[in-house]
C-alpha cells in the first residue's frame, strides 16, 4: 500500500503542481457547465419571420399581431412581394414566412373558410418544423376566435407534462450536461498519463521501480477518477442552487453509477494512452473517442431515431446509461431496480475497459 500511494502521490502533484494545470482542473469544467447550460438548446427562440400580407384587413392584422406578441420571435419583416420572400429565405434573413392571401378578409366575412401558407427554410430542418409548428398553434388560436361560428371541440384536450411541468429544456439540459463534462474531463486527464510519461522520458525509470504493473495502473487511474468525482460533486451542487434544476431521487444510486461510468471512462481513456506515444497523440486520440461517445449517448438526438445499426452500437456506450441514470435521478426519482437495469451493464463495460487498458499496457511495457 506505501508503494501504491506513493505512486498516486506522485500522480496527483504532476496534474497540481503546474498552475496551468490546476486552472484547466477547474476553469474549463465550470465554463463547459455554464455556456454549454444555455447555448446547448433544441428549443427555437429570437428568431426573425416575414409576413406577406396581400389582405392588410383586420383577420389578417390580428394574426400579424399575435405573431408579433410570441415570445418565440425577434422580429417580424414585412414582405411586399413573392420575390422578396423568396431572396429573404434564400439570405437566410428570416427561417419562415406568412403568406395572406389579398381575399382572405373578404372569404372571412363572407362566411367562408380561410387559409395562409408558410414558407419554411428547409436547410434548417428541425428549427423550421419547429417554427412551423409555432405559427400553426398561433394561427389555429387566431381562427378559432376570427370563425366563432364554428362548434369548438366537444373534449378539449388537457395536457399534462411529467417531471417537467414547465417543459424547462434546462431541466433536461443539465443533467445530460454532468454526463458530456465528466466524459471530456476524465478522458482527457486519463489519456495524458502514460503518454506524459513517454513523452518527458521517465516512463522507463517508472518500469524499473519497485512498482507491480496493477500498482502502476491504479496509480495512474486514480487521480482523473478523483477528478471526475470532484466535477460532479461540484455539478449536482450546481445545479439546483444555481439552474434550480432539482434533485429527486437517491444521492447513493447517483453516486453508484458516476462511479461505475468514470471506472468505465478511465478504463478507455487508459487504453488510448497506452497505445499514444506523445500527448499529442494522446490528445487526438481522446478527442476521437470523446465525440461518438457524446453522439451516441442520446444527448444531442434520440437514440431512437438513429438507424437500427447505430443503435445496437450504442449499447457499447457507458454514456448512454449515465445519462439515463442521471435524468432519472434529477427528475424521476428513478427507484433502484430501475437504476440497476443501467447500472449493470456499466459495470460489464467498465471491466471490459479497465482489462482491455491493463492488457495493452503491459503489452506495450514488454
């Protein structure tokens, strides 16, 4: 044990005793936590939208107006004619456009049904479905009052959002956000070790002292795994005093699978430092594992809707039920039979990984 803990000593002052290095322990993680908090959103806000009103009555100024009172949009940009909607969608200087037909206050009065069209910019899919769905709420409320003659709905709809009443994409966000900091954290600690070691030239005087070759990984291992424990400590700390995202379930099976994930997250990073020869290599190396691991954790986009290959490679991501147990510890207070369906499967990756390093590592070393 004096042996182990001298080496994790030794692990420990090379990442602290750098002022530099102790700045990038700290400042970035906090930066990534409140930048990546607002600016990583699927929802659709501010956005500029024009209007061709070829009616200029009242039906079509009331929904002009309710357009203008949505929270949703920045600006409203008059168009006056078919061409200049069609070089505002080509600029890209509004994501949609109204279209009012000149008879649509005249079929109105008469009695008549009324529509108005929508150009979407299709170059930005999901933003345009979104803002179409927008304008078609924001239409549909302004012809229900415009048409009172129409019967309303016998049963209205009532809708009720679980764990997010609000639907607060921030709720959703940070959670998610614990997972992809800790990642890039530990990976990129974990995938320097052996590589510094290389690199400075005392990776041969590491061979030759009394150290086993498990004393030697666990020395290496644990200071990112200790880091990454600090950063999300500091994370659920966060995120209900600062975001007020809260925290309904176990602080123990939380803990349990951040455990579980950053042995399984060391155990790669590891790997990818044994077979780097620089860190520069090692940092390109962890970069490449870093990016399928955020996309494929169902973070940026529902596993769900990835093609039915890619989702049986997901089950090979310690990500994608981190991030599960991580939601549903925040916001479901998820009970433990449900957290141990994710939790067992991190722990088979975490010695799938954490052998697979040791392996290379000592095949490297002969």
């Amino acid at each position: 044990m004096s042996a182990l803990r001298a080496v994790v000593i030794k692990e420990f002052w090379a990442l602290l005793r750098d002022p530099r290095g102790r700045i990038t322990l700290v400042v970035p993680p906090l930066l990534q936590l409140l930048i990546f908090s607002f600016a990583a959103t699927l929802e659709v806000r501010n956005v500029d939208i024009g209007v061709l009103d070829r009616s200029s009555g009242a039906a079509s100024s009331e929904i002009v107006s309710r357009l203008a009172g949505s929270p949703n949009f920045a600006r409203i940009v008059r168009l006056e004619s078919a061409a200049a909607l069609e070089q505002a969608i080509d600029r890209q200087e509004v994501i949609a456009a109204l279209v009012i037909d000149g008879d649509f206050d005249r079929s109105l009065a008469r009695g008549e049904s009324a529509t108005v069209g929508v150009v979407l910019d299709g170059r930005r899919s999901n933003a345009a479905q979104i803002v179409g769905s927008y304008v078609a709420q924001i239409a549909g409320e302004a012809g229900a009052e415009l048409r009172p003659d129409r019967p309303p709905p016998s049963a209205p709809a009532v809708t009720t959002n679980w764990f997010n009443p609000n639907l607060e994409y921030l709720w959703f966000n940070l959670p998610s956000l614990i997972v992809i900091i800790v990642s890039i954290a530990g990976l990129s600690i974990t995938a320097q070790a052996v590589a510094r070691e290389r690199e400075l030239g005392t990776f041969d005087q590491l061979m030759v002292s009394p150290l086993t070759v498990p004393q030697i990984l666990i020395g290496k291992m644990l200071p990112p795994f200790a880091v990454g424990v600090v950063n999300g400590t500091v994370f659920l700390i966060l995120a209900p005093l600062v975001f007020g995202v809260p925290f309904t379930g176990s602080l123990a099976l939380f803990y349990l699978g951040l455990v579980a994930y950053l042995l399984a997250v060391v155990g790669i990073g590891m790997f990818v430092s044994a077979l780097s020869k620089t860190q520069q290599q090692a940092f390109l190396g962890s970069f490449v594992v870093t990016v399928p691991v955020i996309l494929l954790s169902g973070f940026a986009s529902p596993i769900e809707n990835m093609p039915g290959w890619l989702q049986t490679v997901t089950y090979a991501n310690p990500a994608r039920y981190f991030l599960d147990i991580s939601l549903g510890q925040f916001l479901k207070a998820q009970p433990a039979d449900v957290v141990f369906a994710d939790l067992w499967p991190l722990v088979a990756i975490a010695a799938v990984t954490l052998t697979a390093s040791g392996w290379l590592f000592r095949a490297r070393m002969e």
